[in-house]
C-alpha cells in the first residue's frame, strides 16, 4: 500500500508539473500578447515625435507654431486615410521645402489631396507640388491650385504624378521666363504626354517648343495647319503669343488625322 500511495503521489505530481508548465507558456504567451500593441504604440509614437521634431527643426518653429503642428497632423491622422505619422513625414518634406510652420499648416491637405487623388506616396506628392509652386513663384496659400492643375493633368491624360513631376524639372524654369504659368505648363506637358512623350523626354521637347515657336518658318508652317500661335491681346490691341497648352493641343489635334509621311514632312 505504502508503494502504491507513493505512484499515485508522483503521478499527480506529475500532472501538476505538465499543467503548470502549461498554464506557464499560456500565461508568458498572452503577456506577449498584450504587450505587442503596446510596444508598436510605443514606437509609432516614437516615430511620429521625431518626425515632428524633425519639422521643428526645419522650420524654426516657436513652441506655438510647434504645438499648432503637431496637432494638425494628429488631426489629420485621424479624419483621413493617412496615419499622423505620414502626416508629420509630408510636413517634414515642406519644411525640407523650405516652408515656413504657417505655409505647412496652409498646405499639407492640400498636398495630402494631391497624394490621395492620384495614388502617389505623400513624400513624393510634396516634393512635386513644392517644385511647381516654387518655380512659378506663387504662395503657399494657392497650393490647392497647383493641386487642382496637377490632379486634373495627371489623370485625364496618359502621364502619371510621378512622370508629370519628372517632366516639370525639366521644362517649368524655361516656361515660368516664357511667361506661361502653371497651369499653361501643365496643359502642355499633358498634350505631349498625349502624343507619346512623357517624363524627361516631355520636358526637354517642351523647352524645344518654347525655342522654336520664336522661329517664323515654324510659325508660317503651324498656321498652314490651321494652328494660330497669337491671339489679340485686348487690352494692348497687339498680337501676344498664345499659351503653349493651347497651342499643343490644337497640334495634336490637326495632327491625329494625318499619316506617317505628312507627320515626318511637318517635322
């Protein structure tokens, strides 16, 4: 009997360790468990902070100006489909930018939008959109202009943010001395994207344009196609060019109908 108390008493003890050891890793696996979220909380946290000290110290910022920025992009992270981390990253790319705390508080949805509408990374949207306001010299507060004129170019012809950015680069200093403006700019890079030239190549054949619609002979050839390069300014009563966009456009559709071989002797 003694033996047999003894089995019975190390068979339980046994059961014990096996449940113990158990209950052991079900209790560290659900203290991981709950601890996950609160360390991913911890370091979005933590990237957001020094996203955000990142724009102060870009920017300047007064303590003000700081504590007003930091809550547009919490705000923003939490009303849109960006995180407030993408949010402080798109404002850490204006100051980049050299933006002033009041000019990103006037542009980030904006530039948001632009992202947003033409499915491009927000990092990216602002760099683009930054680019063409700068150059055309124009303020922060008509950055829902330039917006609006990227937007509508980039999907309602064959060109994507990205390529329409690339394009800009190369052509926007030459137009803004032109006279043209954002908008004629754009209106022209879409044309050509239209016709099969994007990107780089978009750009530098805009700047040819520009070069070659001061030449007569080219002019004598436009109008031969029923392309008008000037139009009656009515305020000078003198001729003036008209914008290159309109002027691309009006090519491209004299020329759909032609073939290969009239294409080639228009040059």
């Amino acid at each position: 009997k003694l033996m047999q108390g003894l089995k019975k008493a190390q068979a339980q003890l046994k059961a014990f360790g096996t449940t113990a050891s158990t209950m052991g890793r079900s209790m560290v696996t659900t203290a991981a468990l709950a601890a996950f979220p609160i360390a991913m909380a911890t370091r979005t946290f933590r990237q957001f902070d020094d996203e955000m000290r990142f724009v102060k110290a870009t920017t300047q910022a007064t303590g003000a100006e700081f504590d007003m920025l930091t809550k547009k992009a919490r705000d923003l992270g939490r009303t849109t489909s960006f995180t407030a981390q993408q949010v402080a990253s798109g404002m850490a790319e204006l100051g980049k930018a050299g933006f002033s705390s009041r000019e990103i508080d006037k542009s980030i949805a904006d530039v948001m939008n632009l992202a947003r509408a033409t499915r491009t990374d927000l990092p990216t949207a602002v760099q683009i959109a930054t680019n063409a306001l700068r150059v055309f010299k124009l303020e922060a507060s008509q950055m829902g202009e330039v917006v609006d004129v990227l937007v509508t170019t980039a999907n309602n012809s064959t060109t994507s943010l990205v390529e329409l950015g690339e394009s800009f680069q190369y052509s926007s200093s030459n137009m803004q001395l032109a006279g043209e403006t954002v908008n004629s700019t754009a209106k022209a890079l879409g044309a050509l994207a239209i016709m099969g030239l994007k990107g780089s190549m978009a750009g530098t054949a805009l700047n040819q344009v520009i070069n070659q619609l001061a030449d007569r002979d080219v002019i004598s050839k436009l109008e031969s196609m029923g392309v008008a390069v000037g139009e009656l300014n009515a305020v000078t009563g003198q001729m003036d060019m008209r914008p290159v966009g309109d002027i691309l456009v009006d090519i491209g559709k004299a020329m759909a109908g032609m073939g290969e071989i009239e294409k080639l002797q228009i040059g």
